[in-house]
C-alpha cells in the first residue's frame, strides 16, 4: 500500500481488464473478512480500483490498518 497521508493508507491500482480487477477486490475482501478490518474499496472506470484504509472507530490509523495494509501488498 501507498504511505500514510494523514488518518489513512490510500493505494490505487490498475488491472489488465474489468475481471483482473474484480478478481483483486475479491482477494482483498477474503483478507478483510479474515481481518475483521474492511477498508473502502473504489472500483472505477473499467480498471482501476482505490482501496482506503483507515480505523473510523479510532479517527485515524491504527496497527489493524497497517497489517491488513502488508497483506495486501503480498497479493501478487
């Protein structure tokens, strides 16, 4: 994932195509799942998804949100 700006890790990716980038979201979704920590997932244009993460209960980052940050980042 990107650095820190300010209360949260935002990333944006591009895919080859639409699935590539539903197959993506899917994998994070599993890991959120596992995580218990879901973080806003934007799928635009046709390939391009943004994924936020940020811990709203607690009004910024916490320790959650960079180790489901690390996971995602292993997703090849």
């Amino acid at each position: 994932m990107a650095a820190a700006q300010g209360s949260e890790i935002e990333r944006e990716l591009s895919f080859a195509d639409f699935a590539a980038a539903i197959n993506f979201v899917n994998r994070v979704a599993e890991l959120a799942e596992s995580a218990n920590h879901h973080p806003d997932i934007f799928l635009h244009g046709w390939n391009k998804v943004r994924l936020t993460l940020s811990t709203h209960s607690q009004g910024g980052l916490t320790e959650a949100d960079f180790k489901l940050a690390s996971q995602i980042d292993r997703l090849p």
